[in-house]
C-alpha cells in the first residue's frame, strides 16, 4: 500500500462525473488499499477515488473504527428521512459546515472482490456515504451547506471525508 496525495478543492478533478469501474481487478484493489491508507492516514471517514485523482465511481466509508465499506460503482436505490449536521471533507481542509442528508441510504455496490452487495446504513454512516457518492458527481458539501465555519483545530472531532 502506498499514500496518496490527496487532491484539494480548486482542482478541476474534484468537480467532473467519474467513470464506472469496467471490472474490480489487481489495479482497482490497489487503488482502493492505497485509498484506505490515505484516508486512515489523515484520519477521514471516507474518501472517494477523485480525492486520490482517479476519475472511478468508487469510494470507501469507515463511519466506525474498522467498519469498512469498499463501494465500487455504487448506486443509490432507497434514501429516506433528512438530518442537519456537521461534515467536514479531506479535499476541504480547515473547514467545516451543516449539512442536510438521509437518515437512511440503501445502495447497490461491488465490494473489494467484486461481488455484488446491498448495503443499508444509517444516521452518520448514510451522511459520509451520501457525501462519498456525492463525490464522484463533482459535488462538494460545500454546495450544499447551510453554513461553512473555519475549524478551531483545538477542538476538532474527526470525521472528515
Ligand atoms: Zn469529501
């Protein structure tokens, strides 16, 4: 495994539509292990390929310690229930803002081996996936927050993504 740089808001990466993955092979995994050692690295709690620079619908959420979801061409099938909260985001760093999401997300995805998974999560695992997903359209939670402050790195919580 290898850290990646991470790729920072102002870059054109981070705002274009990803590309499906055609087949979770050797190179994908890798990616997706060097993701996760970036992301871990920094102390995020999910993180999308475009982060890394590589334009694939894939992400990776770890919303409780070594509870990692490996999604690759994830789909969104069922959302329901909104909530405000705060996020924050690897690509946007030293800020943090509330942002509205799903209390409950459904998804299809192929995981680290390829194989077809359903995956429901809720409450803060569905907001850092709905961010993910979010990721590999070109949005940023910027777009969508009510309100951005500045990080008082003091009293910083982990749970950028
Ligand atoms: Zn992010």
């Amino acid at each position: 495994m290898a850290l990646r740089n991470i790729v920072t808001e102002g870059d054109p990466i981070l705002r274009k539509n990803c590309r499906p993955v055609e087949a979770v092979d050797d190179r994908i995994r890798g990616i997706l292990e060097d993701m996760l050692e970036t992301m871990r690295e920094a102390e995020g709690v999910g993180i999308a390929a475009p982060q890394v620079g590589i334009m694939r619908r894939m992400f990776i959420a770890e919303p409780a310690q070594g509870e990692v979801y490996y999604m690759v061409n994830p789909e969104i099938l069922e959302e329901s229930g909104s909530e405000e909260g705060e996020e924050g985001c690897l690509s946007v760093p030293g800020y943090s803002g509330i942002v509205k999401r799903p209390t409950y997300l459904k998804l299809e995805a192929l995981d680290f081996d390829g194989k077809k998974r359903i995956v429901e999560v809720h409450d803060f695992a569905a907001r850092v996936m709905a961010h993910e997903y979010d990721h590999l359209n070109g949005v940023l939670y910027i777009d969508k927050a009510e309100s951005i402050q500045e990080v008082n790195y003091d009293e910083e919580e982990s749970g950028e993504a």
